[in-house]
C-alpha cells in the first residue's frame, strides 16, 4: 500500500517534484530478458515533452532518460528498473503573487490541508512533470506487451469541440499538435486554443485510448477489475474528472437491446457485432478492443485573475504567470497510453500468475 | 494484491455466488470500540434487497445478516469482522437456454474464456448479488465515520430521462421505488419503465452520490488520489460504465474560469464559491461535500431475444428468462453510498496513520 | 495490506475468535480448475483436531470444515474459497481468574493495552483457534502445489529432548501422539509430559517442516525472498519464537567451506553435496528441499500460579484452569505445514506470472 | 505487491545493482513536517560502509548519499524520499572464474535457475551492497520513530565463539571494529578473525537488536504481527538463515513456569520481571524492549576452493578472488538497527491509523 505506487506484478513507483534536481520511478516485477535500452523509452517521452508546439507550455526539458538499475546488456534481468529523468529547466523565477495565495482548483490548497507544509515552486509534486515518470514506465509495459498489443490515443474533445468520429484517421494523430484524429478539426481547433492563450484562460478536453490486441481474460473479479484498474490509473493523472469505459455514460441512455454487442460465430471463432462494452465484460477482457476515455478539466493556472485567499487568511485575487499549457488535455494523451500499457502489463502477469 | 479485496487500512474482501449456501465478507481494520450490531447494518441491506416494488426483481432474499466475528458486547474489537448472508431463494429452475448460451454483454463469456468453468447458475460470482456485502461492510465503514460525514445517494437519470436538478430534495429519495430527487419525474418515470419491462427490455441509469461532512486531507498523491480510490471502487460495481467526480466530462467544455471554485475568508474559514471540484482537489478532499456520479449500463439479461453462441460454438439466439431487474441502476444506489463510505473510511485511517 | 491476510497471489484471510459462533477463512486467488471438496480439506483438520490424545486440549470441536464458495462441481472456479468450521464446544464456565487478571507471557495484556478492549473468553482472537483456518487453507495449497511436491512436518525437540536425527523415520511420525521422526524418543516424551501435565506445568517445542519436489526458482529478491516469506508466516504462528532455515543459528558457527554445498553434474543435471542452505540460496528456491524450523514457547496458560496483575491495577497470582494443551508445540506441526504450503504456492502463482 | 519493497504506510522501495552506476531507495509514505538532511542519513551509511578496518572489505566506496525527493527546506513534506547513492569503486577486473562458475551457497546459481540471465559482476542485485539502501531508509524510520525509541545493535557471536552477556557494554560497541558489546572478545575475536582470512575462509555471525522506547500496542493479530513482520525483515537481509526474538530457540526448552515474565505493579504502572518475550506478546509490542536477533552463514565469497559447476555444465572448482569481507555479519549491525528501525516506523503509522 504504497501512496506513488500502482500495479501489483508489474510494479510502477514514482518521486519526484517538478523543481527538484529529478523525478524517476521505479518499475519493479518487469519479467526478465525483454530488450530494454533508453531508445525504447525516450520516444515516447518526446511525445509528452513540454515546448514542442506553441500549444504547450514552452518550459524546456530535454526530458532524457537513464536507466540506472534491472538492465544488463540490453535485456531487463527481473530485478527493480530505475529510471531517471534531470530536470534541468527549473528557472529561478518570482513566485511571489502564488507562494503565498492559493489557486482555486489547484492541489496547492489540499496539499497544504493535509501536510501543513507548502512547496509552492510549480506545483511540487503534484505538477503534471510526475507524467514524464508514467510515460517512461509505460515504455517498459509495452515490452512486456510485446508486439501483439497496439496502444493509441487520440484527443476526441478540445473544449466544447468535439471530433466527428466518422472521419477518424489513426495516422493525422501524429501529424498535429493535438493528437486530433480528425483532420477536419485541426484549423479549427488551432484558431480556437489560440484564441483561449491570447485570453490568459485554459480548456479542457477529452482523451480516447484504444487497446488492440489484448488477449481475453485479463481482469479479475471483482476488485481486480480490469475497467475497476483502469479507472484508477487514469482517475490519478493530474486534473482527470471522469473516465468513460466503451460507450460510458451514454450507455446508460440506452436499452439492453441497443447496447447488446450480438455475438456470432465466424471462422470457428466468438465474433462481436459491435463494441458497446469497449471490451470489457464483467471485469475481464472478451478479446475485443479495449475503449477508454477521461475528461481533463482546464488548468487553474492562467493568467485570468480569480478571487482566492493566501496562505495567512487575507481576500486576494490571484493570477498564475509563469509557463503553462492552455490545454493540459493535449500533453495527457501519451500519458493516457502509459497508463494503459501498464495497467494491461500488470493484468497480462496477474492472469497468467493465476490461471498460467 | 487480492482479487475480491479493497482498501488498505480498512479492507474489506467479499466471497460468494449468487447460488451457493451463502455470501459474505471479512472487514479488516476497524478501529475498536465502535458501536456495531447487526441492526446497524440490516436497514442499509433491506433498501438495497430485491423483490420491494415492480421496478426490481422478483427475487425474494431476507438478505439477513449476521456479525460472526470482531465484535464482542456490541463494540468492535479491532480484529476482523466476519458477515455473512444466506441464500435462501435459491430456486431450483430450468436454466436451459443460458447454461449453454452466452448472453450478449454478460460476464458469463469472459469468466469462460479466463477460467475455463461455466457456473451458469445465476450469474455466479458476477451476480450482482455480490453487492449486498458491499451495502453491508458499508455500514460498517459509516460506524467508522461517525455521525459528523453524511454520505448519501440518489438517481438523477432513468435511461434518457434526467431529473431537473433545481427541484432536487433529498427527501423526496425516500418516497419513491427509484431514489429519485426529483418528485415531478416519479411519475414519468413510472410508466417510462412499466413499458421497458413490458417490452421484456432493460435500460441504464446515472447515479450520485454525496458525502457531506467529509474533513480535508483525505486522499494521498499520486496513486492513492481519493478521487482514483473511489473511481476504481465505483468502476468495480456491476454493469458500471462511467466514473465522474464533481462537474466530471462537463469540465471538458470549460475554460478554467468557468470552472474555477472562487475561494474567499468568511468568518475566518476559507470558504468555496462553488463546488465544480466535486470535493477533491490534486486527489485530497478540499473539505467541500465529495459528488460523484456513475453510469449503469441496461444489464444483458432480458426477455428480447438476441444473437448468441453456444458453449459449443454454435450461433442461437439468447433469451434470459428469470427474474431480472428492468433497470439495475435503481438498487446501485445503496451500492454506491456503501463504496463511498468505504473508501472514505480507508481514507480516513490511511491519513491519520500518515499524518496523525 | 490486511492485519489478517497473507500471501498475495494466493491470499488467505481468516477471522474468528475461539468463542464466537465459527471462525473461516477465505481463499482468494486459488488458480480455476482444480479439484476441491471438503474430503480434501478435512484429513488436515482432523489432525490438527484437539481432543485427540492425553496430551493436548480436551476441547472437543469436530471441527468439520464447509465449503461455501469458490467451488462447483467439485472444480475451483477461479473465485474465493470462503471456508467456515462451527465452534461447537464453546463451554460456558467461570472466567473468574482470567477475566479481570492477565496472564504473564499472554496476549491478553496487549490486546488491552492495544485496542482497549478485553476479550477474555478464550484468548478471543489470540487462540490458537485460529490456526485451524489456517491448516484448511493449507489443504487448497496444497492442490495448487499439485502431487509433485510433498510438505511434512515432525517435531524434533519438546522441552529440553531433542531427537536423534540419525534414527529419523518419517513413517514413525503418523504413529505417535508427537509427530516424532524418532521412535526412539517416545516413550521418554510421554512419561515427560505427563510429569509436565501433572505439575500443572506447560512446555515448548521446536518443529521442522520439509518441502520436497519444490521447482527451482521460487522467491523474488530482495524482499520477496521465499525465507522471509516463509519466516514471517511461521513466526505469526502463535507462541512462535524463533525461525530458521537449513542450519540456521548452527551456520553461524561454520566457515565457509564447511556451509558450503558443493555442485556437481550428475547425469546432466546440477547435484548438490549437502544442503545446508535448507533449498533457498538469495531468497530462490534452488530445488533441494526446503527446511524450515521454528521454536514454540510454552503456553503461558496453565495451573501453575504466576504474579500478575488485575485489569484494575491490583496484584495477583493467576491460575488458569480450563482445557489446555501442555505443549502447544504439538498441534503446531500441521499448522506449519500448512504455512509452508501456502507460501509456496502463492510463490509457486508469483513465478510463473512474472517468468512464465 | 512488489518484490523490492517493505512495509505498508513507511514504505521502502530499494533498486540497484552494486555495479550499476547507482543504488537507491524510495521511502514513501513518510510524515511530513519531519526534520531531515543528508546529515541524518550519512552517519548510519558510514557505519556500514566498506573499507574500514582489516575486517570488512577493502572496497571503497564513499557512499554518499543525496536526497533527491521529498524534503524541503530540511522539512519532509509527506511525498516520496528518493535517495540515491552512486557507486563509485566499480573496479573493471577479471571476473574469469566466478563469470561462468557458480559459487556454493552464492545466489549466482538461483538467480540464473529463476531468471535465465547472469549478471556476474559483483552479485548483481544479490550482493549485500543493496543494504546501504536499508540503512539509508532507516535512519528516515528513526526520524519517525523520534527521540524516544532507541535502537541498537550488536555482534554476540562471532563464528564459534560467543559474547559473555554479563559483560555487556552498549559504550563498547562503537569502540571496536566487530560491533561487539564485550570488551574482552575483542582480542580474541581479532586474532580468531585474522585467521580465518589468512586461511582464505569466511565465518558466521549472530546479531542482536534492541529496541528501547517502543510504546505498547504496535503490531496486530495475525499476520501483521510485529515479530512476524520483524522476521521477515531480518530474513531478507542477505545470508540470515534465522531469526529470534527474546528467548527464541531457547524457550523451547523452558517451562512455562521459566518462561512467564511476572507482572506486578510498581508506582501504578504494570511493570515486568522479566523480558523473555523479547517485548512482543501475541504479536503486539508489551513497552519492553523489543529483543531480535539473526544469524549470518558465512558467505560463499571465499578463496578456499570449492567443487562446483560452470554454467555450461561442466565440473570445476571455484574460487572468489575479488574483496570480500571474511564476515559478512559484522557490517549487517547497522543493516538489522535499520530494519528494526523500518519495521517500527510502519507498525507505529499502521497502529495510529487503526486505533487513533
């Protein structure tokens, strides 16, 4: 019962704080002999690092991986993987308007409600720098995947806008700043996140992860719930309010007739008409795509003022300059997959530990 | 890491099928000295019992509980308490056409495909019936919070109809067979669902659940985020397919202005203009009442036909005959208190072990 | 983390106190599959079953074990295993002595001092009661472990006699009242114990538990080693006060070359010269059989008078009457056998989901 | 449920190999507001450092610690304590003999049976360098713990030869290089320990820890036993093949009568006659002093040649050259203080959580 850990055979513990000299994690019960170097991590990082598009924030972190433990000559040995991550762009800055005043929406306010101590440079730990960490042991969790499970996000809502599914293309995710599926969106999206930066506000969205490939079986009942971990690994990233399992809340709109996916048999094998369930049933996977979604809220840091307290009980409006993504949404999709990728990691061991 | 288990400090693990002798489950780690006999306990289980009105099934369980162990004249002593309810309407009756059939968005295929072993009786240990422990070790768990946190639950939408949340009254949720807040949908409700269950159809639900009176600082960054606790214990519950917490996917559509809860002193206190947080800021309780809300999914057992498998692999229709709730969502409400409950006990252990 | 579960692939959970209606267990995580009835469970019960010669409790408790979950046609579903044996010789007598005064080396102090509460009817939770879920749990262990590995146990010391290790006989064990390896020793025990009984007395013992036929590779390091496994569930046996494995606190007293156990091929395979390591070598199974020790203490009940103190803070001499075991260490070889059992198959289930 | 960590609210995760660029830690789960620096840490890791007398090996390595997490301005803040140690001695030298031959008793063999891979430089993850990570974590544990508890250890055998108790001197043992309460061993123990290098040999040790302060109450019924938890700690230090607490083995012997510790009560407090319990009654600390003690084999580390195999299955004797310490067991003092130390801290957080 660790509080920065998640995963039961395979393992993720993370540390670190956006303003220290690093953040790392530790990826324990990783089987042993996967191909592992830093290659295989980095890229993934590289999707998630600040300053790459005018829609992020233009903080620079080189964000390079080191691997100091649980690997020997390019193979994972079974023993704890260390991963460590400098951080190198911890500007000295003015803190001075939010080292002392709380940002309504920020975990500045809980974090000093329940420790009585305030680290108020960036965030601490609870910045969405402490992504960086999930991403790299996401890498990890892909290997213990293998090639077979293929784990891709997409933003399916930038603010009110939403993508219109019939048009979704895998391949226009990696070609905008969004990770947008939905080509016809991108101008549209550009000119209306411009338009909420130039404000000083921030937006929220909404994010999609598709698993193909995953073998059924994995997910126990009834607290080892497949869906029931999924929710909590996507529940914990920074600003995440809902998370959304196959057609989610608007199943419930729905009768039992609308929402059957109707099986058949094709070629000798259990075929699904559709995918209501976004494969998952009971808790376990039935061998169909797993569909997850999350909603982020909008940053509470911006440079639109909002009326707060400080620290010492005083009425103060408050304004958060510093260097902040409009849309935290964006940045969370490589995040979304290694969250993924873990959660699939640790069931595909859990299942075979049990049932082998 | 247990399968049927949840919680740290106070954990509960659940055992039983729907068709066997009995269910039960082990509370372990509740603090000593609490006030508990079983009539603490039995009117949470007989709002959630089957067979009370025309809106769930006809199943007709006493759904007794007995304390067997942890309490010793009539106060806990800190040692694990065992409950047990016994099955008594265990109807010998003619399984045929779901013994060897799959029900489309039924667990029956997944535990087949994981494990090997078809019980088909009822829906085994993917029966909703399994949530009468967790209404049970719920109880418990408001023992543990005291008179000062006030946890409770309603219905705010019937497949597509949504209550109108200016006409909520709480206690209007106890008047009627659906946990609705709203007394102007009873009625509309009424024959919305008479005509589901007359079309041999079933439909989904969206439930809420409140916690008032919750202290700040529960809930630990980054994996034991209050938030991601009560997303996977929420996600965990049958037929759950959609988690929020607060304004949930609505924050999506917000600028942070929109969604900022102004904070201001009054009389001393730091006091919220709003609550679109839900409670929960950066995973900690902010002090605010905790709102979340969950998407239950029309269950897969009904009398409409729909395309099937055999076990041996041959296509058929499947008709679920038995005695089925039209709209399963009405009996989670309980469920739900008892889930939020029990994660806010944990929490609560969890954050004076830590901080004291 | 439960107070009162272990293991972790495969868990147990029991509860139950030694005057409540039953005690139970639930096994969680059992692989689906296997072959499980109550005939499979009871002839470990029985062993460990006072009553049974002149030389343990008089208590009489059939203590007849029932399945009521986790199991259908006779197969494991995969789901928990709730076990529940009924108290049936639950005495009602005179707590007089041991109600309101504590006996020195007992539980009952820290219980109080613990929880504040007082269970005095039988040591509650602290009697070793509980053990008798724990050897049930032990019967489903070992059919996960399958034929292949054998787990015995002998005592080879009762107060100051140890056995003659040369003359040991594992047949000689299922002959006496001891479990006793040394026939030999027989007859010399017996006369020394009842001289113990009869002088109001009680004494310890030490027991060794063998486990043949263990595959190679079982136990994680650094802190999943199997002997840490294996030491922290025998020293959570009651009255358990030291463990050891191989030679122990005797390989402390060795260089080197005389702890070594020398390799060799031999037909293709490694061979061992000796085992002092006790088949564990970095917390991993090595393929040799596992040998664990443990030292029982005497039981603090007994006739003799002892100075203690009253609840109320008065001096006073304790007697207890009741029906008790001269030499606790008796009963406890199945119940180590039973942990050593359920220690490697859950070991047995991490392995295989980590390697495969 | 991960291999490499301990404890449940204090948390250790250690990772590393001793010829990786760095071992760490990762204590989570830490009360805030905690006075820590490096300046706490590093006195306990220079206690346990190599290179310091003719007794230890002659590796040097500076093992200097850095925190990189978790602490700001000298104050913990309630996240996770990320500690790095870098490893500086790496020597690059012929590893010839131990790279393809197993070592007897060395965890070369299980690593590889387990793993299927082979990192022979210096033991990998097995080499007891990873306990500077346990010391390390505990002396955070004794921030924790406050000035109130005291935890010392010593060395009270030294192969054959044991300590005379009634000498006992706690000054002595930092003043000689074996951690040895009695002055008049030191001689001996010297010229005994010289040859037993001189001979190219290694020898066994015994250890005790004892705890002073420790409040009453911590530990829980039945698998969260304080002694429980205890034995697992010290069983997962390298080479420990058993473990004591109070009389341990010893008790077997004894009567009940001889083993009681008789209450009585002296200025209104229960006060005890004697300590044979070691402090721990029915797994929950009495306010004596807690009493452990482990025993160290000799390692396999040796020059004297031993008949073995090579991984591709071939006949041939081994030797180590390297440097090795002739007893391991003197430098696992402070590796048992900082385990006792860990295992109280979790105890003293779980105990506050559940009873307050």
């Amino acid at each position: 019962m660790s509080y920065n850990s998640f995963g039961h055979l395979f393992r993720v513990t993370t540390w670190g704080e956006s303003h220290g000299p690093a953040i790392g994690c530790v990826v324990d019960g990783c089987p042993p002999r996967l191909p592992l170097t830093e290659a295989d991590i980095q890229p993934f990082l590289d999707q998630r690092r600040p300053g790459q598009s005018a829609f992020t924030t233009q903080r620079k972190e080189p964000d390079a991986v080191r691997i100091l433990s649980g690997v020997f000559e390019g193979q994972t040995t079974g023993t704890p993987i260390s991963l460590l991550i400098e951080n190198t762009d911890q500007r000295s800055r003015d803190y001075g308007d939010i080292a002392q005043t709380y940002r309504p929406g920020h975990a500045d306010l809980t974090y000093d409600l329940k420790y009585g101590i305030r680290d108020y440079r960036g965030g601490g730990r609870s910045s969405a720098r402490e992504t960086a960490c999930r991403v790299a042991a996401g890498a990890v969790a892909r290997q213990v995947l293998g090639q077979g499970v293929r784990i891709r996000g997409a933003l399916v809502q930038l603010g009110p806008h939403k993508i219109d599914r019939s048009r979704w293309d895998w391949d226009e995710v990696t070609r905008n700043p969004f990770f947008c599926p939905d080509a016809a969106c991108v101008p549209e999206w550009e000119e209306y996140l411009a338009g909420i930066r130039k404000a000083g506000l921030s937006i929220g969205a909404v994010i999609e992860v598709v698993a193909e490939g995953v073998p059924p079986g994995l997910g126990a009942p009834v607290y080892g719930k497949l869906d029931s971990d999924l929710a909590a690994a996507l529940m914990s990233i920074n600003a995440v309010k809902g998370v959304e399992i196959g057609d989610g809340f608007a199943s419930a709109a729905l009768t039992g007739l609308e929402n059957a996916d109707p099986l058949s048999m094709q070629d000798g094998e259990i075929t699904f008409g559709a995918n209501h369930a976004g494969g998952i049933l009971g808790g376990i996977s039935s061998g169909q795509p797993i569909v997850a979604r999350f909603a982020v809220k909008p940053t509470s840091s911006m440079l639109a003022p909002v009326p707060s307290v400080t620290r010492d009980g005083q009425n103060k409006d408050v304004i958060t300059k510093g260097r902040h993504d409009p849309c935290v949404g964006i940045r969370a999709v490589p995040v979304g997959e290694a969250m993924m990728a873990c959660v699939l990691a640790d069931h595909l061991l859990r299942h075979r530990g049990q049932v082998g």
